[in-house]
C-alpha cells in the first residue's frame, strides 16, 4: 500500500503558537515572535529562522566606528552596523580626526603643537593649555604693556611681545633697562 495511513491523509498541519506558520516551517513552534519573516533584533536568537543569530540587518543594531588608536573615538570614514561592539578597535562615538595618534580626539586638550588637538578644526587656539601670554609694544622697544595682554601660542603680530613690564608704552625711550637722566622721568621704569 504506497498511500499512508489514514491518520497521515487526514492530519492537520501543526502550528503550536498560533503564529501563522507550521511546525514543519518555524523553527521553533513554542513561541510566537518566532517564525520565516519575523523582524531580527539584537537579542541573541534567530527570530526569522534564517540560521543567523543577530545578524548586522537586525532591526536594533547600532553604527560602530574604526578606532585604530583606542581613545574612545572612531572616524567617521570606517562605519560598521552591529549588535555587539565587533572588536576592542571600534567605538560607538566617530568625530576623531587623527586616529593614528590616542591624544587627538574631541573633547582632547590643546597644546601649542601645531595640531588640531581636540578636533574642533581649530589649531592651536587661544585657549591652548601652553599657551604663552603676550603684551602690546606699541612704541616698538621690545617691551610691553602689562595692561594689554592676549593668551596664545604664537604672537598676534609683529607688535606683541613676551615681556610686559613697559612702564611707558607710547615713548621707546622709556623700559627697562634703559638711560637714565635727570629730566624728572623714571627712564627705566624701576619706580625711581
């Protein structure tokens, strides 16, 4: 007899969780959010019956970003979508500008070096940690006024200098150091 038994012609398909799909297609027939065509996410099980457990396609899965130095920082040019962090040299958070160098990065210090530390596209601003501070010669004696200063790396031009003890900035005969005479002015802003 090649036709069955009668229980087999007369069976109905099994679908044990109500979900649409048979015992012969789901892959797990005890629960409901599993079934061919369920939504994958990030929760270690195979929801669509595929073969593929979290796949980079789930639902919930998040950008990680190449972070070749390890700051915490990846480039933005390197994306990789997953569940789970794909290695110790990826990061969730991109914007770093040199990730050759762990000391460049947002949020980083600047230092006066040259470099965008922070990567902020700015080089060595003004508020740069080293930064030197820098006094107005308005004569042009190679010292200036201590009331007239700037914080920066590099002087602003030709006419700030390093030494703000002038006591007389609109006369280049007057610093310190310089002649004294008797003409009843302190030529060498010693306070005499």
């Amino acid at each position: 007899d090649n036709h069955g038994s009668d229980d087999d012609q007369n069976s109905e398909p099994i679908d044990q969780d109500g979900d649409g799909w048979f015992h012969h297609e789901d892959c797990d027939d005890f629960d409901s959010r599993i079934h061919p065509g369920a939504p994958e996410f990030c929760d270690g099980m195979d929801t669509n019956c595929d073969g593929r457990i979290d796949p980079p396609d789930s639902v919930d899965t998040v950008v990680w970003y190449r972070d070749t130095d390890q700051d915490g920082f990846g480039r933005m040019e390197e994306e990789r979508t997953a569940c789970t962090q794909p290695g110790l040299d990826w990061s969730l958070v991109s914007g770093d500008c040199d990730d050759a160098n762990a000391e460049v990065h947002p949020g980083a210090v600047e230092t006066c070096d040259g470099v965008d530390n922070d990567c902020d596209g700015a080089i060595d601003p003004e508020d740069s940690e080293d930064g030197a501070t820098w006094y107005i010669d308005r004569d042009g004696d190679g010292f200036g006024d201590a009331a007239t200063s700037e914080v920066a790396c590099t002087a602003p031009d030709a006419h700030w200098v390093s030494i703000g003890t002038d006591c007389q900035d609109d006369d280049a005969e007057i610093y310190p150091g310089a002649q004294e005479f008797c003409d009843g002015v302190d030529g060498d802003c010693d306070g005499e």
